[in-house]
C-alpha cells in the first residue's frame, strides 16, 4: 500500500493514548499530580486535615495542686513559689471554715425560726385550752365526741414537745408559776403549790406561760 507524505515526519509525532486521561477536558488541569516526595495532592490535602490530639484534662482540685507544688518545690524557704502556694493554700483552708461556719449558722437560724413559727401557732390556740380545761373541770368532757374531739387536739400539740405546767404539792418556783394568792398552812415546811388557778404550758424547756397558782407557805 503506498505512503502519502514524509514517513520521519509522522514517526516524530507520538501520540499517546494517556493524555486524554491525564487532562481534565473541562478544566484542562493535569489529572493525578504529585508533589515533590511522590505523593498525591489529594492524598497531602486530607492527610493535612486531621486533627491534632487532644490536650489532657486537668487534674485535682485547687488544694490538691497547691499541695502537689509544695511537696514537688520541697522545703527550700527562700523559693518564693513555696511561699505563695502555702498562702494560697492557708487561703482555701480559711475559705472553707467560714463556708461550715456560714452553714451551721444558717441551719440553727432556721431552727430558730420553726421554733419561733410553732411558738406562735401554740400561744394563738391557749384560749382554745383554757375552755377544754374548763369544760373538762365541769364534767362536759367526760366522754363522746367532744371529749375524744378534745383528746386528739391535746396529743397533737404534745407532738411538738407542748407539756402542761399543773402539778400540785410541788416546791414554789417562780420561774414557771405564777403566785396568785398565799395561804398559810401548817403542813408544809416551805412554799409549795397547793391549787391550779390557770395551767402552765411550756415547749422543751421553754416556757410558754406560767400557772397561776395559791401557794401555801409555813405559819
């Protein structure tokens, strides 16, 4: 078959079969290039996204650290690193006594205030003892309702440490009764409660109002 034109010449010109894919045909960028060590572009590009590791939490408490300096410095005085973590370290311990303190004094400050709310809720309800006294004295609470009504009013006041103030026979004692009245008596040897005018009601060792009593006292 005969040949058209310089055959050197179409030797010279080799085409190859790669470039098409080498070569982006939108772009026209070279496909798959490599950096100057041998490795993809894209291959460096996620290798230079990742993440570094992360940093390590810190550890202990405040005290525990200053604690940590103190024993790692050791007892050189003139470190003047020693000297500020011992004060930071005396400052923290000062700071936490005041906080107990601070909440011993609220606790008992709010026992202080149920005491005084429940004080008050038994000096508003005397009147209402006062007529069960005296309707019992009288022989109308002898027994039904109203006496078992009476009964479980008394118990429940009891709950919260109420106690009566009404025993007779017993040594004369101003702080929790009340002299109304004295009856010489030739049966005593010193001043002593012979009669309840009005029962006592005392909380714990509080009390909440004194018995107006007749006391009898020697001839």
């Amino acid at each position: 078959m005969p040949h058209h034109g310089n055959e050197e010449e179409h030797a010279s010109e080799p085409v190859s079969s790669s470039d098409n894919r080498k070569i982006d045909p939108e772009t026209g960028d070279v496909r798959g290039q490599q950096n100057d060590a041998g490795t993809p572009a894209a291959e460096e590009s996620a290798a230079g996204g990742q993440a570094g590791p992360a940093g390590d939490a810190s550890e202990g408490d405040a005290l525990a650290q200053a604690e940590a300096i103190l024993n790692e410095a050791g007892a050189e005085g003139d470190n003047p690193a020693v000297d500020v973590v011992a004060e930071l370290r005396n400052d923290l311990l000062r700071l936490q006594a005041e906080y107990v303190n601070y909440r011993r004094r609220v606790e008992r400050d709010r026992d202080v205030a149920r005491d005084q709310a429940v004080i008050g809720v038994i000096n508003s309800l005397m009147p209402v003892l006062d007529d069960i006294d005296a309707a019992r004295q009288h022989g109308d609470l002898a027994e039904g309702p109203f006496a078992a009504i009476a009964g479980k009013f008394e118990n429940a006041l009891r709950t919260y440490e109420l106690t009566r103030i009404d025993e007779v026979g017993v040594a004369f004692d101003p702080n929790i009764h009340e002299a109304l009245m004295q009856q010489p008596s030739a049966d005593v040897q010193a001043d002593s409660v012979s009669q309840i005018l009005r029962v006592g009601y005392r909380k714990g060792e509080r009390v909440l109002r004194a018995a107006q009593v007749i006391v009898a006292v020697p001839e």
